[in-house]
C-alpha cells in the first residue's frame, strides 16, 4: 500500500517528530481501529484532538456512562441572528475512540483547535472575503475578455474553481487510475479494509501530504482565504501542542490527532502562534453545549462534507473490525437488507444472500480487492435481492446504509437550559419515544378523559398540546400540525413528531429567547404583538395565546385588538379577526380558558363588519375573491354565535346586497344563495330575481357573473330549483354570439368548480327541461372533447374579450 500511494503521488513524508501524529479521516472506522491500536501500543499521557479548545471542559462528559454517539458539540453565538458550528461524532470516530480511550486510561485529553469564538469569526469572514474576491476576479475577468486580452472561457472556468472543485478533479483522476466507480470506493478498498500494522497511519499520511502539496502548487490557485484559516488553524494548533509539551509530558508520550490534511503541518519548525496574534484574531460571543445527532445528519446525503455515504454501514464495518473478522461484512450487510425486507413483506431466501455474498466477492475481486467494499454490496444486493431492480429493495438498502441511529445524552450532562427543560417536558408528558428520526403520528383528544383517577392523566393530552404548539410558535421543526375534519376540530388535533438535529439547533438557539420554553414562546409572541399593526393579526396573535396556555400574553393580544379595532375600516380584516374570536369561543372551554372577555369584541367586531358590508360590495372581480372570503366568514360567525350577536342585522345586509345593481355582481349572486341556503328566500321572490339578474337587458357580465356568485355556496339548494336552470336555459339562447362568447367567462369558471356528480345532475337535469332523455344527454354532455370542439374552444380561448 505504501508502495503504491508513494508511486502514484510522487511524495516522501518527512517526520523527525519526537511527539506522534496520527492523520485521520473523520469517521473513519478503519482510522478508529488503528488509533486505538496505536494508543495501546504507545501509552501515551496525552492525547491532543483537532477540535474546538474551548470545549475541553465538555470531554469528561463526552465519555460517561450512559452516552450513546452519533453525538456533537455545538457552537453558536450569544447573539441574534445565531450562528453555528458543528463537531459531531460516530461511535467509530477516530477521534471520540481517542477520548474513550484516555478516558479508560487516565491520559489527558485535550482539544487543541482554535476556540470557537474565533472559529465562527473567521469562518464567516472566510466566506465573505471568498464571495467578494469571486465577484471582484469575475468583473475583471469579463474586462479582459471584452479588451480581447484575456485567456479562452475554459480556462476562465478553470480559474473560477473553488478548492473543493480542484480536489474533487484530482480524485476524479485517482478514480480512473485505480479503475474505482468513485472516490469513495477508492477509499474504502485502500484504507478501510487494509488491516496490516502501522500501515493506515503511514499511508494517510503520506497520501494527504502529497494531496496537500499539490493543491497548493501555484497552478491549482488554492483561494488565499482558505489557505490563510488553515494556515492559523495550524499555527495554533502547534501552539498547543508546545505547551502540553512545556508541561512535563514527555514527547513520546504525547500523540496528536488531526484530520489527515493537517498532520504535515503539525512540525515544530514552523511558525507557532503567540498569545498576541491569537488576541488579533477576530471574534464573536460563543457557548457550547452537546447535543444528540443522527445517522441521517452525518452522512453525505444531508450536505455534510466530512460525512459519509453510508455511516449505518460503516458502523457494521467497525462491530466487524472490534470482532477481528471483516470477512463477516457481506453476510451481515445482505441480512440487514433481507431483515428489512422481510419486515415488509417481501421475501428473499437464504440462498439469494448466498448468491449475494459471492457476487460482491466476485465483484471485489475484479478489483484486485479481497473484500467487498459497500459499493459491491449494493450492486450484489440489486442484482440477487431487487432482481435488477434498485426501486424494489431502495427503501430496505436506505435504512442499512444511513440508518435511524439518533444519539443520547442522559441527565447531568451538560446542556441549555431550554434542552434541559424540552427533555423534562417530554418525559413529563410520556413523549420521550418520539424523538426519533422516523416520523410518527400523533393523534390527541384535548376533551378530559373521566376514565382515570389523577387530573394529571385526565388532561395529558391539553397539556401534550400547549407543548407542542409551543414549540411550533418557536418553529421547532420537531412537530408539524395536520389538518383534522371539521366535526372534531373543537377537540382533535393531529401532528406529526419527528426528530432531527435541526431541531436540536433550533431549540439551542431558542435559549437565547427564554430559559424555558414557555418563556422562549411567551418571548416570541410578545415580539410578535408589539409590531402587531392590524387586527387580523392581534387576532391571530390571542388565538396562538390560546394554544400556547399563555393567557396574559392572551389578555394583553384582546387590549391591543380592541384599540386597533377602533380605526379598521377594511370589512376583510373584520370579518376575518371576528371568525377566529369566534373559533376560541365555540371550543375554549376544551382548552378551560376563560372566554368571556371576548364576547364584546366579538359584538364589536360582528357590528362593524355588518355595517360595512354593502360599502365594501362596490368593488371588481378582483376583490371580490377575498370579499367572498370574508362574507363566508361572517355568515360562519351569524350562524355558529346567533344568540350573541345581531344575526338580524346580518339578514338585513345581505337581503339589501342580493337587490342591488350597483354592487359587484358576483357578491349579489352570492349574498342571494345564502339567503336561499337559509331559507330566507321564497320560490316566488327566487324566480322573481333569478328572472330579473337573467334577462336579455341584463348586460352579459353582470348577469352570468350573478349566476357565478349564487353557485358558490350550496349546490343542492341550486339543483333542487328547475325554474332557476330553465331561466339560465332561455337566457343563454337569448345572448347574440359575441355576447354568449362573453358570458362563457363566467359560466364556464362557475361550472368548473362543480363536481363530477353534480355536473351530471345539471346535465340530466337540462335533458329534462329540453324534452329529451335525462340519461341519454348526461352521457352526451360529459364524454369528452372531439377534435372539431377541442379547435373551438381554442377558438374561444383567443377571443378578444375587450375589456373584460
């Protein structure tokens, strides 16, 4: 291997070190199994890992009982916005075996990178100087095309290339060199599988060495930000390293661990950082504190760079090398993906894995490999368990890949007070077994349950709910509320949990709003009612109070809402604040909330918004969307609060709408089909009106809008009425053809919101009123389109229509 690596690269290590380096790849099982080897053979007395210094502190907790990887340090700022940085770990990570292991032996362990006060400062001026130096060198780059001086375009593109883009060009060419599918096969066949004694150590570190000295020949054009952040990473780093060595540990018995890109540098002879030039580095307020992490999160497929592809597999391939035999590998990877499958309901044999097992070796050894590496399972696995087909086994292979692993941290361990207080509330609410990474369905009943003894149990589900609507107002993307059917709205809530380290974040960085999370929402939502300027959303704003338990955040959103109210003019944000008091009283008493203080608002607002109905009805069609809307929404109100508030009044409005010719025609027609949907409309006045809105002096828009508007409310009101279709009937034959060509507009836009069943009721219905079979026209007027009606309608899609 060695041989190999020095011959293709062209590179000789030089180490005259007296204290060890040992280069790792992150989460690399191979580099965790050969670390902890060396460690054994070395006994060193201190053991110093890449990773941030100021979380020393936090390695003692690392490594207790109880502890379950993947695990992460988090870094984030004091200060809003919040910024983050992320150190997280696997079981199988070679740095976290380090700790594990001076743990066990009493070694002192230490994280020697830059603290992350200067880490996150650096890394975000990195970025910046990076976009703006891209920017700068593209409008240069485009003068010196236009003055005909510069080079051809892909050699501009070559320029633009980021450090990542060169290296992955690089390991394209390896790939091909060593005949590999991808860079990551190349790895695994190279570094992972190889078990010989010192050769991991040696091999990385030469093979990084040499990827480090060629990216950094003047041809690749390394960006000088990153050069510059590693270069004081390093310098720092060394600056460590000294003064472990100042304190009395011997040199050879020291051992460092860095990512293998940074082992060269870890020489004394170069440059170390003075305590003056780490106080010139910028800085930001930082904490730290741990977290759990997932499987998901550290793989590849998240947009982790350090990750990997596969870290369930991975984490197969170290339980293989803990056991001494990696040759248990293949069998063990098909059985996962044959136990899922099964899990399923689909079968696959003994022999299939057998016949599996030999396709990935044969594969291997078509590699010159004598182990499979996961790249080889998978195609064995499509082949001899999908068949062929990777859709069939794609799910089973996800799961035994990346896996659902989240971590653990049990009590005591150092976290945020909001961290502290969510993991006492799930446990205090038995929703511990939904912080998951598989979604899950959570259905709650808000009603007391009188089938058990404590109050505690009989209102769990009430307080499951002000939790999880807490951490909603908090946008904790641990919950998701889903829609429920509107007979059990009052009382039924349904919601989604899944865990993910996202939400783990979110819910760090919500301790900077309260140590709580009541107090974190009571924050936001107090936020949220001092930049309230409309009433909608101080209606909004009690309504969330409700849901969140916070009644004097409550009491104070009702205060603003009825000083608000005073100046609203807009009938739509009346109407739509006066719905959702409405909804808080027909169900607070589920959520035993005191209601009666907005009973008057809702007089109020009911008063107001009644009162402006027929000033807010001379509009266009355009807002008149939103009008319908609204009026629905009042009507909602009338009919749900009748007792409480002047349902007379309402009747009135709309009586005096439905008349009007001066008003939207649309709000007319549908102010009329509420009355007739509440029986305030008799058959004569009915056939009065619907004779009048559709008669040949009626201008087109105006009529067959007004029909628009009726049909949008109760259908079955409207086709139990065969006076109302034979006037439609005589009114259409009566249009002039541009007019009849106008009144498709309308018709048509009114007919498509109908359904299947009851266009086939209109249409039977219409065979009737024409003295034809109902059945025979039904099934005319639905089957669909000829080629000559298809040309028509597209005729009738460019027509002018002039002003409309």
């Amino acid at each position: 291997m060695e041989e190999s690596v020095q011959s293709v690269l062209g590179y000789e290590p030089v180490s005259d070190q007296q204290f060890h380096v040992f280069g790792i790849r992150h989460l690399s099982p191979a580099g965790a199994f050969h670390l902890r080897a060396f460690l054994d053979e070395v006994k060193p007395t201190a053991v110093l890992i890449e990773g941030p210094s100021d979380a020393n502190s936090y390695i003692p907790q690392l490594t207790v009982r109880g502890v379950v990887p993947p695990i992460a340090i988090l870094a984030y700022t004091d200060q809003l916005p919040v910024r983050t940085l992320l150190y997280p770990y696997a079981d199988y990570s070679p740095e976290y075996q380090a700790l594990l292991w001076a743990s066990n032996h009493s070694a002192h362990a230490e994280f020697i990178d830059l603290p992350s006060s200067h880490s996150l400062a650096l890394y975000e001026h990195k970025n910046r100087s990076a976009s703006a130096d891209a920017d700068e060198k593209a409008d240069f780059e485009d003068e010196q095309v236009d003055g005909e001086t510069g080079s051809n375009e892909e050699d501009r593109k070559e320029k633009g290339q980021s450090f990542a883009e060169q290296q992955r060009k690089i390991y394209k060419k390896l790939v091909e060199l060593a005949d590999e599918p991808d860079y990551e096969s190349y790895w695994e066949r190279n570094f992972e599988h190889n078990l010989h004694k010192d050769a991991y150590q040696k091999s990385i570190y030469r093979f990084s060495a040499a990827m480090r000295d060629i990216t950094e020949q003047e041809e690749w054009e390394l960006a000088p930000e990153e050069a510059s952040y590693n270069e004081i990473r390093e310098a720092y780093m060394r600056s460590r390293i000294q003064a472990v060595l100042g304190s009395g540990h011997a040199p050879e018995k020291v051992v460092v661990i860095t990512g293998a890109h940074h082992a060269s540098a870890m020489n004394m002879s170069l440059p170390i950082m003075s305590e003056a030039e780490l106080q010139s580095i910028p800085k930001a307020s930082t904490k730290i504190t741990l977290m759990p992490y997932s499987y998901y999160k550290l793989s590849t497929h998240s947009g982790y760079g350090a990750g990997n592809q596969a870290p369930a597999y991975f984490e197969l391939l170290w339980q293989c090398l803990q056991r001494g035999d990696l040759s248990r590998l293949p069998a063990l990877y098909l059985s996962h993906v044959i136990a899922h499958l099964r899990e399923h309901g689909t079968y696959r044999s003994t022999a299939s894995l057998i016949e599996g097992v030999r396709l990935a070796e044969a594969l291997a050894a078509m590699h010159n490999g004598s182990q499979p590496t996961w790249r080889d399972l998978r195609d064995a696995a499509t082949v001899c368990l999908g068949y062929g087909e990777l859709s069939v086994i794609a799910e089973a292979l996800a799961r035994t890949d990346v896996g659902t692993a989240i971590g653990n941290l049990p009590e005591g361990i150092s976290q945020t007070p909001v961290q502290d207080d969510l993991n006492r509330e799930l446990k205090r609410l038995k929703l511990e077994k939904y912080k998951s990474t598989v979604a899950a369905t959570l259905e709650l009943d808000l009603r007391e349950n009188r089938r058990v003894k404590s109050e505690e149990a009989a209102f769990i589900d009430l307080n499951r709910s002000l939790l999880l609507h807490r951490l909603d107002l908090l946008k904790i993307s641990f919950v998701k509320k889903q829609h429920v059917n509107q007979d059990s709205a009052s009382w039924a809530e349904h919601w989604v949990l899944q865990w993910t380290p996202e939400a783990e974040i979110q819910v760090v960085e919500s301790t900077l709003k309260g140590e709580t999370i009541e107090l974190a929402a009571a924050f936001v939502l107090k936020e949220r009612l001092e930049a309230c300027s409309d009433i909608r959303e101080a209606t909004r704003i009690i309504r969330v109070a409700c849901n969140c338990g916070l009644n004097k955040l409550m009491e104070q959103a009702r205060s603003t809402l009825q000083q608000l109210a005073v100046d609203t003019g807009s009938f739509e944000q009346i109407a739509e604040s006066a719905y959702e008091l409405s909804v808080l009283l027909r169900y607070g008493s589920v959520r035993r909330i005191d209601t009666a203080s907005l009973e008057p608002l809702l007089q109020q607002l009911f008063l107001r918004g009644s009162l402006l109905l027929l000033d807010s009805a001379g509009c266009n069609d355009e807002a008149a969307s939103g009008m319908i809307t609204a009026i629905n929404a009042l009507n909602s109100v009338a009919l749900d609060h009748y007792e409480l508030v002047d349902d007379l009044l309402w009747l009135q409005k709309l009586q005096e709408l439905s008349s009007r010719d001066d008003r939207n025609a649309r709000l007319s027609g549908f102010a009329f089909a509420i009355l007739l949907e509440r029986n305030e409309v008799s058959d004569e006045r009915c056939a009065q009106e619907v004779s009048r809105r559709l008669s040949p002096g009626i201008p087109v828009d105006l009529g067959a809008g007004w029909f628009e508007g009726m049909s949008m409310r109760n259908r079955y009101a409207l086709l139990s009425r065969v006076s109302l279709w034979k006037q439609l009937d005589a009114y259409i034959h009566s249009l002039e053809e541009e007019s009849f060509h106008r009144s498709l507009v309308f018709l048509r836009r009114a007919l498509s919101a109908f359904e299947a069943r009851e266009k086939a009721a209109v249409a039977e219905m219409m065979g009737e009123i024409w003295g034809v079979d109902a059945e025979e026209t039904g099934a005319a007027l639905q089957r669909p389109l000829n080629e000559d009606e298809k040309e028509k309608l597209d005729e009738l899609n460019d027509f002018d229509f002039g002003d409309l």
